[in-house]
C-alpha cells in the first residue's frame, strides 16, 4: 500500500491545518490507521490512531481536544483536523497503515509497516 500525505504548511498559532492521507495499491477500509509525528532532533511521536471502521479513536495528551482523527473509507483517505495550533506542534507528519482491524498498540511505529512520505507542519508564535 502507498500513502500520500497533504495538507501541511505554514500557520499561525492558534490557526488551522487539515491533513489528508491517501491510500492507493489496496484498500485500508479494514486497518488502523495512525497520524505521527517527527521534530527536528526528536523521536518519532504518536498523534492520533482510528480503527477501521472510525469507531474508535485514540490521540495523544498533548493534542487530545485540539487534533481529530477521520477517515472516508469511500475514499481510502485518512484525515487529520489540527485546531488551535501551537508551535511545539511544529514538525513532519507522517500517516501510517496497519495490518489489522484494530491493535492495541496503535500509539507504537512499529506497529505499522506502511508508512507517507510526511508533510511538514510549521507554527510561528
């Protein structure tokens, strides 16, 4: 499977970004799908994860309330709503695929195999 990610880009704090993840070479209606996240000199750092069918979605302290996690499986498109954007946010995101419906290790990246090219978020204060 092949993700594209999109979306990033320069905002204010406290602006908006929506991110989109789409898939192609096979459908990912049936896996978890993850938003991470790498600053410059850090880890690669879990965001958000949402089981296959969006029933269930889990996002990390530090954006739960700000960030939401969607998907469109009519599209094969996974989604990323950033509000109230601060400039620790600052950093490539990345969306991640799966192998199954759902894992409850889905805030680990060796979790997932798939893996976007990343799309850089960038905050000024």
């Amino acid at each position: 499977v092949q993700l594209q990610a999109s979306g990033g880009g320069l905002v204010q704090a406290g602006g908006s970004l929506r991110l989109s993840c789409a898939a192609s070479g096979r459908t990912v209606s049936s896996v978890t799908m993850g938003w991470f996240r790498q600053a410059p000199g850090k880890a690669r750092e879990f965001v958000a994860a949402t089981v296959w069918n969006g029933g269930n979605t889990y996002y990390s302290n530090s954006v739960k309330g700000r960030f939401t996690i969607s998907r469109d499986n009519a599209k094969n498109t996974v989604y990323l709503q950033m509000n109230s954007l601060k400039p620790e946010d600052t950093a490539i995101y990345f969306c991640a695929a799966s192998r199954t419906y759902y894992t409850s290790s889905y805030s680990f990246p060796s979790e997932y195999p798939y893996w976007g090219q990343g799309t850089q978020v960038t905050v000024s204060s």
